[in-house]
C-alpha cells in the first residue's frame, strides 16, 4: 500500500526530514497513548480524552478556513479548533456516529442496557 512506510522508508525520511520524522512518531505515540489511557478508570479516561483533544486542537487548527461571521461574531481558525476540541473526543465519536447512522441507515455504536 503506498500509504504506509516500511521500516527503510522511516529510517530514510528521518534522515532527510528529521524535524518532520520526529513530529510524525511523537503524534503517533501521544495518540496510542491517548488511545491506551481512554480504556481505564476514571482518571484514566480523563487524561486520555485531554491528550486526545490536544492532539485534534493541534492537528485541525491549521486546515480551518477563514468564516464568514456567525450571529454577528467572527470566529479565528483557533477559537473554531479550541471548540471542537473542548467537545471531546467521545462527542465527536458520538456526532459522527449519528450522522452515519442517519445517512446509512447503519448503527456503529452498541447500545449500553
């Protein structure tokens, strides 16, 4: 698959993109850790939604356009990411499940009763 690196293609971009090799394995080993940490108790689960939500803030912030004003109040890029961030990953999760069961008719999330 073109999309994933072989163990040759990591060892050459770090050799010629250092910054960007290092940038790559440390959000991948905060969203494993996220991941990891969002399957326990109660703190657990609170750090792993807050590293996950750092991650999304840092990761969509760049690739939010300019908007138009929204009720009269314009909104930057930044307040948008910090938003959609502060609403958590299990609400994203939750929004983006509802969305494809409604256009797919499909139910991706078990019931908890």
């Amino acid at each position: 698959m073109p999309h994933r690196f072989t163990v040759t293609g990591w060892f050459t971009m770090l050799a010629t993109h250092p910054p960007d090799a290092m940038r790559i394995v440390f959000i991948l080993i905060l969203g494993e850790i996220g991941r990891w940490l969002l399957g326990g108790g109660r703190i657990r689960e609170a750090l792993g939604d807050l590293i996950i939500c750092l991650l999304i803030f840092y990761l969509i912030r760049p690739h939010i356009m300019s908007l138009p004003p929204v009720l009269g109040v314009q909104l930057s890029p930044g307040q948008v990411a910090i938003i959609i961030s502060l609403l958590g990953s299990r609400v994203i999760k939750g929004i983006f499940a509802w969305a494809f069961e409604k256009k797919m008719g499909l139910k991706l999330e078990k019931n908890n009763g």
